[in-house]
C-alpha cells in the first residue's frame, strides 16, 4: 500500500482510521469531512495510481497494522452456521491463507491472469478465501448464486469464456451436466470427492504460503456480475481492481458507517454485487469484521446475540423486516442498519425505528455503480427518499435527451460521466460495445431509473423505466402505489403493473400476496377496502382498478419482483 498511500487516499485512510475523526449526528463536522474527500477524490483523476490491488495495497496493510498492535483486536472474518461451528480470521491469517489458496489456483487449477473463474457457492468462508485469491493472482471472478439453474450455469460459461468452474460437492452434479469441453479445471468445495474434480481443501492444506501478488493495474478487470436487463440475456458487468477496491471507502464509511472496531453482517447471498458492497469491500476497507452466519433462512436471535453489529439488508427485505416485526427481539447490540435493493416503503421506516430504536440508511446503487447516492449518517433522512450523491458522483434527474430537469420533476436516474468518468463505476458490459455506448447519452451513464429530486438534492425513486404506467395520460410508479398497498395489514408483498383498458390504454393492476389472516376474507370486500385505502395515502388517480390474489410473486435469483413477467401476462392477448 506504501505507493498508494502516496497518492490521494492518505484523505480516505485519515477519515477511514481515526475514530476519533469521525462524526456522531455532527452535521457541520461531516460537511467538513465529505468535502475534504471529495477534494482529495478529484485529485485521483490525475493521481489513480497505476498500479493497485486490493489484496496485497489494503488487506495486507491492515495485516500490517494489525501486527503491529495499531489495529483494534478485531477479526477479518467470522462465520458461523447452525450447527455451531465457527471460523475466525485475521487478517494476517486471512493474508496467508489467501496466499495458499492463490498457489492453489495458478498451480493445481492452470489459471494465468486474466482468466476468468466462476464460482457458485453458498455462504461458505471458502467463498471469502477465494475472492481474496483471485485478486491476489489477477484472475478474473465472476460469482453466481447458489440458485442458479443449470441452463443458467450453461450461458454463463459460454458466455464468459470461463476457465474454470468453482461449486459446492452438493452442486457439482447439477454443474456438471453442463460444463463444456474447454475448462482447464473444475474445483470442488467440500468434504467430498468427485471423478475429474480437484478437491480445494485437500490442496489448500499443502499448498506454499508464499505466493507473490500479481501486479495488476488499476483499471484491470478484476470482477464480472452478471445482471438482468429488460431484454435479452443477462449483460456481463465488469469492474475493474480499483471501481470496487477503492470505490467502496466513502460508502462504508459515511453510509454504512463503518470503523475498524466494528462486526458488519449482511444477508446478501454471495452471487449477489450486494455481497461484493457490504461482505468484502466495504468493511475491509474500513478494516472491519465480516460477520456471515450460513443458515437458511434469517433468524432474528442472532442478530440479537452478535455484538456490535451493523445489517445491510438486500431485496428480500419485506421479509426480512417482517420477521423482525413478529419477534420479540430487541437488539441492543446494533449499532447502525443500511438498505438498499428495492426502495423502501416510509411504513417499513417507521416500524423498524419503533422496534429496534435505530434508523434504517437506504443507499441507492446498481452492479454496474457503487453507492451513487445514500442517506448518509449525520444527515437529515427523509423517509422514502434513496438519499443525495455520494461524492465523487454527480447524480442528475435528465430527460430523454440527457438534459437535467428542474427539481421536482420525473426522469431518468443518471450519473455525469464528461468531461471526467468516474472511477468506480463500471468498466464496461463485456462484449457488449453496442450495450456499453447505449448506457450513455450526452454527458451522463443512465440507470435505467425513473425519480425525481427535490429542491434539497433528495432523490425519490419512482420505478424501473419499462415499469412506469400510463394512464389516460397520468404517469404512475408502481412503487409508490406498492407503497401504498404495503401499508394495508392485509398485504403480505405485492407488484403493481400496467394492464390493458380500452377506455384508458392501459390502468394500475395489483398483484397481492394476502398475509395469513385475511386469506379467508370476502375477496370483493377486500379488493373494495384496499383501493379506497391507497385513494386515501396517496393520489386516488393511482389506485389499482384491478386487483389479483396470487399465492407468490415472480422473482429473480437475487430476490427483486420480476413485473415485466407479471406484465407480460396481461398483455399477452393484446
């Protein structure tokens, strides 16, 4: 790290390693702070060092500290599942292992740089070793979820031209039914053993520690995500060593807010790029614990159990939220609670500050960004709004043309990319220049995004371009009439789309998930009291004019309500 200490970051490291510096609800102090940043930020578009990897310039500097007893005693990783077994690194030990599972990738496995590695695996501290092992050997991870399919897993190597397959020994079987003739290995994660595969725990155990970091320069490709778009097959997002490496140190800071002394825990599966924000760069950034806890399903006990915890929590989060409403739980351990996904609903807010006494933080962001704009600590939240930019980005509403629109007004989510590109955003969408030069109009990156900002820079989120509804000229978001609904004690989850009328080209449709106790309930009476009850929270103009019970919602692998299958439906006979 010495090289990159002396560039830019000796402003992100003074902020990032001094608690003492950092703010406690003192607005003034954090202005003063984020400005500072964002100065020493603009400097990085001269000074990004050639040169940088996350591994060997911040983790093993960490390791380095922590050595030396200037770090707090604090673990790198901790992981625990139902069973009761537990590991805890770090970050000297995670430095070493890392090294070892390295050797075991470009040795054993045949892997150069510049190879491309996918892993699908489950919340297992192999998945952590390897993240961290790929970087050090300059091989390229792209990470799937565990809910992959095997026609997925298929795309995804022919897509990605992957060298090598990495899965659990429960997944392998599925994995390999589709794995085609031009990987170099294929690595097993597991007490098992399976014809044609290598055993990485064998390996790792007399593999050499002593592994030399590949120099990888800062804008290297260092991790691929594959992300659904509203057409065609998944795009291949890329991001270089330095987009998430660095990108990630003013949000795990100031969003999550994250120092050295502190447990982070998220509950984002690991194919997720929320796993990559809140389970690898932005607490090792901030020198933080990575608390994982592999388990089924969410269990409100731990969070009452982990000391000092901090939660982000990913799109499953009504869910999420709503088992923490039905506990008994108080959790007087938790110290600050982040968002982000899906927008959150202001009734949800509210209920999570009555029962756990903290604020929720939503941050906005995508695969293709880091954080773009948050509720940041120390600053005033509005409940509902995703927040304002996050330095370094300059975050605008803009029209159809790319021109900003006065505030109040709706339009594209966007974030300036001229005359200076951020450097954490997104490289590119792999083999895709025809996607990657779509992706911009005039001086700014779209999202893809509808919102508004108001007068004070909140944004507002209104929904996904293809979703918003037009009727009879009335621009409607599902997302605040899912709001809406949401707020009924009659609404488990639901997704709101356009359906055809012939009188008003297209109206509101509600698809709704009951909760448990209204599932008996006359289903006319109901569908009357829930369109009077969103004509009374918001504009009556937006009430759903049709209203369907459905026994679940269409989901992606990554848990977000998928409402152009919903809306596919209702306009399939069109």
């Amino acid at each position: 790290m010495r090289t990159f200490i002396k560039s830019w970051i000796p402003q992100c490291l003074w902020i990032l390693r001094s608690p003492s510096r950092s703010f406690h609800g003192n607005n003034r102090l954090l202005t003063s702070q984020i400005i500072s940043y964002y100065e020493s930020i603009n400097q990085c578009k001269k000074e990004l060092p050639e040169y940088f990897n996350f591994a060997s310039d911040v983790l093993d500097e960490w390791a380095r500290l922590e050595k030396d007893g200037r770090k707090p005693a604090n673990p790198a990783f901790w992981w625990v599942n139902d069973k009761g077994e537990e590991v805890k690194w770090t970050f000297e030990e995670l430095g070493s292992l890392s090294r070892k599972a390295a050797n075991v990738l470009s040795g054993a496995c045949g892997l150069q740089a510049g190879d491309r590695v996918i892993a699908v695996l489950p919340r297992v501290p192999e998945w952590w070793l390897l993240n961290v092992a790929c970087m050090r050997a300059g091989i390229v991870l792209i990470p799937g979820t565990s809910q992959l399919t095997a026609k997925d897993i298929s795309y995804r190597l022919q897509a990605s031209k992957a060298k090598c397959i990495i899965t659990s020994d429960t997944l392998a079987p599925a994995v390999e039914s589709v794995l085609p003739g031009s990987l170099k290995s294929k690595l097993l994660v597991g007490q098992g053993s399976r014809d044609g595969w290598l055993n990485f725990k064998e390996l790792l155990v007399v593999a050499s520690a002593d592994h030399q970091c590949v120099k990888t320069r800062s804008q290297d490709p260092m991790i691929v995500y594959f992300t659904s778009g509203t057409t065609g097959f998944p795009k291949m997002v890329v991001h270089s060593h330095s987009s998430y490496g660095i990108g990630f140190a003013i949000s795990g800071r100031y969003w999550m807010n994250l120092t050295p002394s502190d447990i982070m825990w998220n509950t984002s599966d690991t194919g997720w790029a929320k796993s990559a924000y809140g389970s690898v760069f932005a607490p090792w950034i901030c020198g933080s614990c990575v608390f994982v806890h592999h388990m089924p399903q969410f269990k409100p006990e731990v969070t009452a159990e982990v000391g000092n915890p901090h939660i982000p929590s990913n799109p499953k989060l009504r869910k999420l939220f709503h088992l923490l409403f039905l506990s008994s739980y108080k959790f007087p351990s938790l110290k600050h609670c982040v968002t982000g996904g899906e927008a959150l609903n202001p009734e949800v807010f509210d209920k999570w500050k009555v029962q756990t006494g903290l604020v929720i933080h939503e941050g906005y962001g995508q695969t293709e960004t880091v954080t773009i704009c948050a509720n940041m600590k120390g600053t005033k939240i509005k409940p509902g709004s995703l927040g304002r930019a996050v330095p370094p980005y300059d975050v605008q509403i803009v029209d159809e043309h790319g021109a900003v629109v006065p505030a109040g007004a709706e339009g594209t989510i966007a974030v300036r990319v001229r005359p200076w590109r951020p450097f954490c955003l997104f490289s590119e969408y792999l083999d895709n220049p025809e996607k990657t030069a779509a992706s911009v109009r005039g001086d700014f990156y779209l999202t893809g995004d509808r919102g508004t900002m108001d007068e004070e820079g909140y944004i507002w989120f209104v929904g996904r371009a293809d979703d918003i509804i037009n009727s009879a000229g009335y621009r409607i978001g599902p997302f605040e009439v899912e709001s809406a609904l949401i707020q009924h004690p009659a609404v488990s989850d639901v997704a709101v789309v356009s359906s055809p009328d012939p009188v008003r080209g297209e109206v509101v449709k509600a698809f709704i998930v009951l909760a448990p106790a209204f599932v008996s309930h006359d289903p006319e009476k109901l569908i009357h009291e829930l369109q009077q009850h969103v004509k009374k929270v918001t504009a009556p103009y937006k009430y759903p004019r049709k209203v369907e019970f459905v026994q679940d919602l269409p989901k992606t692998t990554t848990g977000k309500i998928q409402r152009k299958v919903l809306r596919s439906k209702e306009w399939a006979n069109v």
